[in-house]
C-alpha cells in the first residue's frame, strides 16, 4: 500500500474507534464556587444559582443544611463587626485631647486608650474570619453536594480534526 492509502486507512480507523469509545460523561448537576471578597457565588451550569436555590439542593442533609444557615447569617454580620473594630481602633489612636497644668504652664497632650485599641483589632479581626468561615463553609458544602452526585459512566470523547491553521489535531476529554 502506499503512504497516503495507509494514512487514510489508519484516520478511517481511528474515527471508527473513537466514535464507539466509552466517554466518561461529566455530571452536569455539579456545583462549583467561585469565592470573592466577601462572598461566595455558587455556580451550575455556567450559571449563578440563588441562595435558596442552593439551601433546597442541601435539604437532603441536615449537617449542611443546618451549616448553611449558619453561614448565611453570619455572612452579612462579619463585615459589620469588621468595621466596628476598624472605627473603634480609630478612636482609640486618635484619642481625647486634655490638658495638664504643671507649675502654671498648660501643656496638652492626648489620652490614648491601648485596651480600646485592641478591643477595636480584635473585633476587626473577629469580623474578618466571620467572613472567611461562611466562604469556607459554603466550598465545603459545594464539595459536599458534588460528592454526592455519582457520575453515570466511564468514557472518554476523542475528536480528530483540523485546527484553525489547518493541521492535524487530536483533541481527548475525558
């Protein structure tokens, strides 16, 4: 046979094989979260999912239902404590001017309160995990409700082709 007969004979065969190969098809109920800054979007299919959209796929169990809850509770509060720290930090670096007499001569000077200060670093801190726990605790129930789903079979899909600049391509997902 010649080069070209061999080579069309070796593509013929591999489409044939490709098309009656198993493809693990990917689960298209799986979740995935993308976290932010101060929140975490819940995404299916390409598309953001509500939150109670999201709390009705946990119903099936109580544990994540129950840490869902608590999440979205917390969520919008640990901002909120954040900056009560940041402003009550503020006030205690910024201070209370007063005034000392000292032989008849006024001096001012400023009071500044360290227990305030940090009290306010606490509560900013306080605030800040807040956050992070909901966004973890959300990925978790994300990876929760994603091990759930079983997957419906083994394959994999093979596709062979031309590319854009007109070579040869095999592309393989699985």
């Amino acid at each position: 046979m010649t080069k070209p007969i061999k080579f069309l004979f070796a593509l013929i065969a591999f489409f044939t094989l490709s098309k009656f190969s198993l493809a693990q098809k990917i689960n298209s109920d799986s979740l995935y979260c993308e976290r932010k800054l101060f929140t975490s979007k819940v995404y299916l299919h390409g598309n953001q999912i509500f939150k109670y959209q999201f709390a009705e796929m946990l119903k099936t169990s109580k544990k994540w239902s129950r840490k869902n809850t608590i999440s979205r509770i917390i969520l919008p509060i640990g901002p909120l404590v954040a900056a009560g720290g940041i402003y009550l930090a503020y006030d205690a670096i910024k201070g209370i001017p007063m005034e000392a007499e000292i032989d008849g001569v006024i001096y001012p000077y400023t009071k500044r309160n360290l227990p305030e200060l940090l009290g306010g670093l606490a509560f900013f801190v306080t605030g800040l995990s807040m956050v992070e726990s909901s966004n973890e605790t959300t990925q978790n129930a994300v990876n929760w409700y994603n091990s759930q789903l079983k997957p419906d079979k083994i394959s994999m899909n093979l596709q062979l082709g031309l590319n854009q600049k007109g070579h040869l391509a095999l592309r393989l997902n699985f």
